[in-house]
C-alpha cells in the first residue's frame, strides 16, 4: 500500500458531489444552479434565489408568493431566545452571539428527525427565516434597545432592516441588501460549507450544522475578512497613503484583507457587483473617501501580486456598501452568515441523500511506544 499524500487545505481535492453551485475561478465564473451570478443579482431577489438553491430550479410567481409567505410565518424568534441573547454580554462580537441564539432556537423547538425530509425542511425554513431576526435582536439589544417582532417587511432584507432600524428601509437600501444576500447565498465547498457538511454527515440536526458553519466562516481567512477590510481601509486614512501602507505592509509579509482566493485567480465576480451597488449608492447618498482608498489599494496590489492570481474578492468591497447601508461594522460577517445560511443548508440536505460520515486520514508525525515513567520520576 503506498503512503497518503498530504494536501494541505485539501487544495483541489473533492469532498462531495453536489449540483448546487459551480465556480470557475480562472474565467471568474459562479453560478447557483446553473444561473449566473450576474444574472441572478440582476434580475432575482433573495427569496426567489433561495428556492432555487433548494429546489434546484426557479419557482413560478405562486410558488414564490407561498415561499415568502413560509419564510414570514417562521421569522419571530420565542421570548426564550430574546432573554438568551439579552443576558450575553454587550460587548462580545455578534457571530459569538450568533452561535448562541442558534442553538437557543434549536431548543425551542421539537426535536428535528433528522431520517424525515419534511422534519428537517422544515427547520430549514425556519433557520432561514429566523437569522435575520437573531442577528438584529443582538444588535438593537447591545444598543440598549428593545426587541422589535419582525411585523414589517415582504422580503428578509427589508424585515432585517426595519428590526435593525426600527423604521421602514429606503427602496435603494433594500434592493441593495437585498443583491448583496443573493450574492452571499452559495459558494461551492469553501470552509464554512465543508464545516456544515461534515457536522451534517455525524446526523447532526439543521441547527448544530448552522452553529459550525457560522465558527468557520467567523475566521478572518473566510468571511471573518470583511470586518477588517473595512477597518483596514480606515486605518490607511486615505488615497494617497495607500502606496506608503501597502510598502509597509509587504515588509511584514502580511495579508491584505478582501484579496486573494482559493479558487478564483481573477477578480471575484461578486466583487464587481459589489462595486456596481456601492456606485449606485454613492449615486443616490453620496461617495465615502473610504471607496477612493480602496481603489487604489485594488491597484496597488492587483499590480503587485495581480500575476499571481491575487485579486479582490467578495469581502473587499461589502463593508463598504454595508457602511453605506449604515450597518455596524461587527454586523458585517453576521450578514454573510444570514445571506449563506440557504448554501449551507442546502449542502446539508445534499449531503444526506447519499450521506457517509466525514472521517478523513492524518498522516501520523509522533512517535511510537513511548515509555511510560511513573509521575514521581518525571523530570
Ligand atoms: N495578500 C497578500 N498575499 C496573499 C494574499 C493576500 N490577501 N492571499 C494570498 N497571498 C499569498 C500568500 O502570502 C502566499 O504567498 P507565498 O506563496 O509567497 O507564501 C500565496 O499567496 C498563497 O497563499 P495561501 O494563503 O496559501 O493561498 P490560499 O489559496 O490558501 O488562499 C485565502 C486563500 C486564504 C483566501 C488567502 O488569499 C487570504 O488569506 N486572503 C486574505 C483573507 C481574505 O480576504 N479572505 C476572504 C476570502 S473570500 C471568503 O472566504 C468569503
């Protein structure tokens, strides 16, 4: 038998199946099955976007109109979960809050048969419509304010919104979060979806497997980077410092948040969409000197490492359009947990159609028949 090869990352190696989403990180191409990215931010909506990554096909107005209707009905959260997040402490970050009103929901309700698709579409839904409304509670909560029910709002980006605000969302606010949680829906196998499929393959229920995937994507190297990029762009202080903080920055050999890909070598295509909201922003309420930095932060590094397939990904430019949305900075990576949780979810329903536990090989580095000293006589 010949030794394991270790590939670190599993760069390029398989883990499932799927047919959910495809990626072609050298033409810069994504599509939620079979539909373009472009496509999809142009021309559909959150709601419609995640029937389709469920049912793995568009839905007709009526089936959209009852999918809505469905995600509605599942959006408040129980007074046991409000008093939960309500006893965390103010100042810890929301994905940890996040993790906590996840599993508080899970206690709410009965028991998920993990065996019974029904059982656990119907937590699907649930998980789904009910994000939104964890993500805003600790928020209005850690600013002193009192949970709002999400009784306004057709669609998860306005009801998200008005819980957060307190007050009905423009129509450009709303479309652009809107955009923004379609281009968040899905992503093939990056490491919050390997996470919320290797939970799922243990038969672990929906909610257990959205908790993991929300610590994965936490990370600074996945969705954790939009956070910093935002404080990056600010610590640069402007435009033209941007060449002196990036020689500095290359000197330490550090990353620069918001660049880079496992898959993609070319500039992420959410990224461009991104752009197009944030100009469609600045268009109706006004630039930010922070987007003049990022452009010439893009140059400098795309003109660095462009050649080695560095470029801006989806975290470069979100943290700008939600700051323009006025969305706090520590909300950012929650965000991309709400918008992902239909990925995630879809992954896991994937996964259990033909499941096998995740139980991969290690390549052992220790040592063998260690000698065993008695405590008295350890050194
Ligand atoms: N800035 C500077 N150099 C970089 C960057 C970056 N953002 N990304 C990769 N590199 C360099 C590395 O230093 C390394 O250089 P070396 O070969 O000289 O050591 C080389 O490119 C390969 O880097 P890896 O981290 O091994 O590449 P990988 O494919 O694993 O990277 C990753 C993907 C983790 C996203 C990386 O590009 C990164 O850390 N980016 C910054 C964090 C970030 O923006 N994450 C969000 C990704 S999108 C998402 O998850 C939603």
């Amino acid at each position: 038998m010949t030794d394991p090869v270790l590939v670190p990352g599993l760069a390029g190696i398989p883990a499932a199946k799927s047919s959910i989403s495809f990626i072609d990180g050298t033409a810069g191409i994504l599509a939620y099955r079979g539909h373009r990215i472009e496509v999809l931010a142009e021309h559909s909506n959150y709601e419609e976007t995640c029937f389709l990554i469920l049912e793995g096909r568009l839905p007709t107005a009526s089936e959209l109109e009852t999918f809505r209707g469905e995600l509605a009905a599942r959006r408040g959260i129980e007074p046991a979960v409000v008093q939960t997040l309500s006893s965390l402490p103010k100042n810890g970050h929301p994905m940890n809050g996040l993790q906590v009103g996840l599993a508080a929901l899970a206690m709410t309700q009965p028991k998920v048969d993990v065996k019974d698709p029904a059982s656990v579409r119907e937590a699907v839904l649930h998980l789904i419509a009910a994000t939104p409304t964890l993500i805003a509670t600790l928020e209005r909560l850690r600013c002193g304010d009192d949970y709002l029910a999400p009784t306004e709002g057709s669609n998860s980006a306005e009801a998200f919104l008005y819980m957060l605000n307190g007050e009905a969302p423009s129509a450009i606010a709303e479309r652009t979060l809107d955009c923004c949680f379609v281009l968040h829906a899905e992503h093939t196998m990056n490491a919050s979806t390997f996470a919320a499929r290797v939970v799922g393959s243990t038969e672990s229920g929906p909610y257990t497997v959205a908790s993991s995937a929300v610590g994965a994507l936490y990370g600074p190297l996945h969705g954790g980077a939009n956070e910093r990029v935002l404080q990056a762009l600010e610590a640069i202080g402007g435009a033209e410092q941007v060449e002196e903080w990036y020689a500095a920055k290359r000197d330490t050999g550090g990353k620069v948040m918001g660049f880079g890909h496992r898959v993609y070598k070319t500039k992420d295509p959410r990224a461009h969409t991104l752009q197009r909201l944030a100009g469609e922003l600045f268009e109706a309420h006004g630039s930010t000197p922070l987007y003049d930095t990022a452009l010439e932060l893009e140059k400098a590094v795309v003109a660095d490492l462009g050649d080695r397939g560095i470029h801006p990904n989806v975290d470069f430019f979100s943290g700008i359009v939600y700051q323009k949305l006025g969305i706090p900075t520590d909300a950012f990576t929650p965000i991309f947990a709400l918008a992902r949780m239909v990925g995630w979810l879809a992954h896991y329903e994937e996964q259990h159609q033909d499941n096998r536990l995740f139980r991969p090989a290690q390549i052992y580095t220790g040592v063998h028949d260690a000698p065993w000293v008695p405590i008295e006589e350890r050194g």
